[in-house]
C-alpha cells in the first residue's frame, strides 16, 4: 500500500476542515460565519498559486509524474476540480443554514424575494440613484470586443435581445462602492450590491429583453515565475518586483465562478473567450465573495453580536518579563520563551523599542517575510537607526500577496538610514530572526530572537507561534556567522548550533531521526514528536516512514497538507498525525527527539517540505533551558490529548473525529485558560522572582 497522496488533495481535506468549524454549531454563530469567509479565501488562493502552477505543467509537459500519487498535471487538476465542486455544495449547505439562523436574529444577507413593497422600492430607487451611475455596461459585439476580466473582480453577464439581435453584455460590479446595503425596517439585515444589480438590471436595459443573467468571478494563475536573470545589476530591485506584480491581475484564467446558474450558451461562451473547460465552470448558491462577513460583523450592534462571538481574549504577560522593569536586563539574566497569542508579543516589541534607545546597543539585525501595516518593528528599526545603531534588514520582497507591503516597508526603512539586503535569486528568505549587539565594558553580548511566525503584530495574536530569546553565546556567534553570510550571499555557511536552510536544516532533521531510529534498534525508549504546518518533504517522509518500522514512537500535529500517510499495517503503523483548526491559525514549528529527559527540542520557521528545506533560507533553535523544553513538551502533549478542535489522519487521507473517553478538551481554550493562570500564580512571588534583577538594578544606580 502506498504511504504517500497527492498534496494538492491533502491540502483540500485541510479545507474540508475549516468548512467544518463553520458547520460546527458548537461554534458561536459569526464565528462560524467568518471561517466561511476564510474557506472561500482560502480556496481563491490554493486556484490561483497551486493549480496555477498544475495548468502551467500541464501546458509545459504534461508527462511529469507527482510522486506522491503518480498523477500527471491534467489528471490532478481533473481529480482538484471534481474534489472542489463537492466542497461547493458543502459550503452552500452551510453558508444557507447560518445566513437562515442569522436572518432570524435580524444580522443576515436577505434575498429579494422576501422583501416588503415598500424594501422593494427602496432597492429600486437605491439602485437607480446609488448604483446605476456608477455602473460601465460593456455589450460584445465586432466593435466591442470581450474585455479582459480581472482577476477575482465581480461581473454581471447577460444576454440580451436588442431588436431582435441578440449580444451578450458584461458589466463590472464597482469595487468602489459600498458592498453592503442595509435595507430599512429590516433590523441590520442588508443586501449586497451585486444582488441589487442583478434584480434590479433590466432598470438599466429599458429598451432590450434580458433573456438570461448571472453573476461570474473568474480567477487567474498568480503563480508569479521571477526571471531575475532580467534584473541588470544597476537596476533598483524594488522596481522589478512592482514590474512583476503589474502581470498578477492579466495570467490566464484557471476557474470560473457562476452565481446560481448559467444556461448552456452562456457557459459555452464565456468559456470559448477564457479559455477555459466546462469542467473549470463552479456554480455556487453562496455569494461568490464572502469576505463582507468581517465588515458585516464589525458594522453589527455591539448588543446583537457580542453573544455570537467567541469570548474577548487578550494575549497575557510572559511571566519571566515584568513589564514595570528594563527588559534588557531581565533576557540577560534568563532565557525567554513567548507563546503566541496566549501570551503578548510585546516582551519582544519592548525589548526591540529598548535596544533602539539603549546607548549599549551597537547594532540590530533582523530578517523579515511579512509585516502588520503601520508596523511598530518599522519604527523601532527607523528609530534604531536615526539614533546611529547600525541597522541591517534582510527583506524579502517576494512574500506573495505581501510583496507591495514589503516593498513599502524597504523604502521607509531605507529613508531612515537603515542598511537593506533583498535576498537571493531562486531562494526566499522565510526565516525569523533578530540579533541585538550590545557592548558592555568592551565586552560584545548578543541577544538573539528566533521565531516561528514573522514579525507581524496582528498575526502575533490570531497564530499560535514561539518566540525565543536568549543571550547565549553559542547561538549568539551562530547568529552573527548568519547575517554575515547573508550579506555575502553565502547560502553554504556552516553553524554549530542553529539549523540553517539550505546548508544543514534537512540534514539535520535527517540525523536526529537516525538517532532515534537507532536507539529503537538497540531496545531504547525512542520517540519523535513534531509540529508544523505541512508535510511534504519525501526524503524526511521515507525516513519516518523508515523510524516507524524500526518501532520508534512518532506523534506529529500537522495543521495543513501531510502527504504521508498513517496507520498503514507494517509501515506507518507507529505514527499518528492529528489537525488541529480552531479559534486561532496552528502556526508553530516544533522538532523534539528523544524520550523524557534527553529529548532535544528545536523551534524553526521551516516545515518539512521541500520548498522549505531546499529552496528558502530557514532558521531552527534549540532550547536548552530545562524548564522551557518542559513547557514545550508539555503543550505538545496538551496539543495530542485535544478531542475537540483535533483530527486524526486516517491511512486513507481522510481525517476522522476523535473517539475518547476523556473528558472534552480543547487545546487552545486550555491554553488561554493557563496563561491567565500562570499571570494570578506569579503575582505573587513576583518580587522573589525579580528580587535578583533589582538588587542588581540598585547597585547599578
């Protein structure tokens, strides 16, 4: 039997369970209503990045075999198509029963037909005097030929009889205007703009027949190939990358969407002028963009909504970081460890804040993939460097769907004096770490941050992610030796501490479960425990698959695709994969080997697929803080024992609920409830917990 599946479809499940969280009437309602949204999303991204890439193969040679299945491009993209149109009917089934529940609460998206005389001639004068003005209809004929759609953008399309001529016409729905329209003496139930143009159209063709009308939304490869061989050395790169994203919006179209219906001629037709198949044609009853559900919620009374929301969480303080004291002086004296969104990322934003204040600091180093908008890490760098630290940031600009934020952030930054490195041609830079020297009595001391999620303030409390910060030495040169090699474009450098990708990441990993795989052949106690986001790496496959069978224990939580399979007799009968999606996105990266005390615990910005391991620069830490890696293995064990939010992989690529006698128990919830805790225990002792830090902080003074 085979212990691999095609990731594409694996990835698919991944969004099968998210659609279940919607449908999961354990969920509050608008919560529920926002992971619908996120599934809708989710899927406009996997069209645009994955089978963008398939329809190129397909294009480009259509005799490449995946691996993992043994499935040209056109037979995947034949089995993604079929697996999608299911995962329609789902989310239609769905999206009606909440919309339903909604409506009864006076909060959902109304339909036309249900609508009084009167809310009826409150939409025809709101189209005439709000929508129609704004509209650009566009009839296809020898002189007007069909227009280039954009890429995800709404349009209504109709065939129309125009003196007995018939044409077919399109008409962009304005993104410029207000989506949702309320509509009065219906409590905060509203209408969406493109439903008032498509009943209320033929206002706007007076003198034709609209024979038939729908709603279309196409999407387009984004799968974005930089030539950066076209980049001449002397040309700005920022420039090239705004260059290249100009393209995103014109690739060739990979999906159509059809709100309700679409009768055969139109079908045909749209699909001659896309270049697409029948097969690529989704009918969908939902509204075929669902992102108004968070404006929605957010315009929402506050009375009507609070009791559909999951209940107001703040990230805690890390009890090893008093806020009241220099933050400086505290990660010098211990090794801290902030667990994303249970605790708060503003330990690190104070101790970055600090360092571009701080007259010791000599310098800040710092790599970064994506960023919050009006990003407080910018500032502190800006800061930093108008105070005459030198400031080094190795942007990546090809973070997709970033780049232009990325872009922005390099030339503030830029402005302010900092010192800006780009990356590397065919390698992204995906890793999270920042280094701060500090010079005390003509000593150097580093202070070095690694990560498993990016230095974004808004993911920091929506991801779960590690946050490492040390003072040690030996990660401290090993961190030094990365950013110098990153400024001499040196992806080969050797570390002793820290995993680096290219150079010694999948190696690694590699001879950590050798370790294990002979440990369990001498009869020792041998265990791996895993957490990432995604599984796809075949070599790092075939050697679990290799520690399996030799009878080492392996617990893995994969969030996303997981292209191994489990529990196949003989094989994989030692590994069990468990999922977890719930409130917040499972982002962290763990790597434990070993059994109980001489487990070696590693947190890393990388997964274990190939892209990751061979084609992007990555970071892992090891933590050698007893009680830290005890933390550690404890949320991972709180992660397996999860019965609620946690799936468990089947040897058929399925995910089953968990059967359990315990007690139901949901990590994330459990982890909220313990940072709370861990906050009222160290109140407390908190005095003898710093007394050290400010008996020394005195005699300083």
């Amino acid at each position: 039997m085979k212990i691999t599946q095609n990731r594409e479809l694996s990835w698919l499940q991944f969004n099968k369970r998210v659609l279940e969280e919607a449908a999961d009437p354990r969920v509050p309602l608008l919560e529920r209503a926002k992971f619908l949204s996120i599934f809708t999303s989710n899927l406009d991204e996997f069209y645009m990045i994955r089978c963008g890439s398939l329809y190129d193969l397909s294009l480009i040679d259509d005799t490449k075999v995946d691996k993992k299945s043994g499935m040209v491009p056109s037979q995947q993209l034949d089995v993604i198509f079929n697996e999608t149109r299911e995962l329609y009917t789902l989310r239609d089934n769905v999206y009606k029963d909440i919309n339903q529940t909604l409506n009864a609460l006076q909060l959902s998206c109304v339909s036309y037909k249900t609508l009084s005389k009167d809310q009826e001639k409150f939409v025809k004068n709101y189209f005439d005097s709000d929508i129609a003005p704004l509209l650009s209809p566009q009839i296809i004929d020898p002189h007007h030929p069909f227009p280039h759609l954009v890429n995800k953008a709404q349009y209504l399309f109709l065939e129309i009889n125009e003196d007995g001529n018939k044409h077919f016409a399109l008409i962009p729905v304005p993104d410029f205007a207000n989506r949702i329209v309320y509509i009065p003496n219906y409590g905060h139930c509203y209408m969406l703009i493109e439903q008032i143009m498509f009943h209320c159209i033929e206002r706007l063709f007076k003198n034709c027949k609209v024979l038939n009308k729908t709603i279309i939304r196409i999407t387009r490869n984004a799968d974005i190939n930089l030539n950066e061989d076209q980049i001449d050395d002397d040309d700005d790169y920022r420039e090239y990358m705004k260059h290249i994203l100009k393209k995103r919006n014109r690739l060739a179209p990979i999906r159509l969407e059809v709100y309700k219906e679409i009768d055969s001629d139109s079908a045909k037709y749209v699909c001659e002028h896309l270049n697409l198949k029948l097969e690529q044609i989704f009918i969908s009853k939902a509204p075929l963009e669902l992102s108004h559900i968070f404006k929605m919620i957010d315009l929402a009374p506050t009375i009507d909504k609070t009791p559909l929301l999951y209940k107001p969480f703040a990230p805690q303080i890390n009890p090893l970081l008093n806020p009241e004291l220099p933050c400086i002086q505290q990660v010098m004296d211990h090794d801290v460890l902030l667990f994303y969104p249970y605790q708060s990322m503003d330990g690190f934003l104070k101790l970055l804040k600090e360092a571009s204040e701080d007259k010791h600091v000599v310098s800040i180093k710092i790599t970064i993939y994506r960023l919050a908008k009006h990003s407080k890490i910018v500032r502190y760098l800006c800061r930093a460097a108008e105070n005459g630290k030198d400031v080094t940031v190795l942007m990546e600009l090809k973070a997709r769907f970033d780049e232009q934020n990325n872009i922005s952030a390099a030339e503030e930054l830029e402005e302010s004096g900092c010192h800006i490195l780009y990356g590397f041609e065919n390698y992204k830079v995906h890793s999270k770490i920042c280094l701060i020297t500090y010079k005390d009595k003509n000593e150097f001391k580093y202070i070095t941050q690694i990560g498993t999620g990016n230095y974004n303030e808004k993911t920091s409390t929506m991801y779960t992610d590690l946050s490492y910060i040390t003072t040690r030495k030996e990660i401290g040169k090993d961190a030094v030796t990365f950013f110098q090699n990153m400024s001499m474009s040196n992806l080969e450098g050797q570390y002793q501490h820290l995993w680096v990708a290219p150079s010694n990441l999948k190696s690694s990993i590699l001879k950590e479960i050798d370790n294990q795989i002979n440990l369990a052949k001498q009869h020792q106690p041998a265990r791996i425990r895993i957490k990432m986001n995604s599984f796809t790496d075949l070599d790092i496959i075939r050697k679990i698959n290799e520690a399996s069978m030799a009878g080492v224990k392996i617990e893995m939580v994969i969030r996303g695709i997981c292209c191994l399979l489990p529990g196949i007799k003989n094989t994989t009968d030692n590994i069990t994969i468990h999922s977890i999606v719930g409130r917040y996105l499972e982002h962290s990266r763990i790597y434990c080997f070993g059994d109980e005390k001489d487990t070696k615990i590693y947190i890393a910005s990388a997964d274990c697929m190939t892209r990751n391991t061979e084609k992007r620069v990555e970071i892992g830490c090891p933590i050698q803080d007893e009680k830290l890696k005890h933390q550690i293995l404890e949320y991972f064990t709180l992660l397996m024992k999860d019965n609620v939010k946690a799936r468990k992989l089947g040897n058929d690529g399925h995910y089953k609920q968990i059967e359990s006698q315990e007690a139901p128990l949901n990590s994330q919830e459990q982890c909220m409830n313990l940072a709370i805790q861990m906050v009222k225990e160290t109140k407390k002792p908190e005095k003898r917990l710093f007394q050290h830090i400010i008996k020394s902080l005195r005699k300083g003074a």
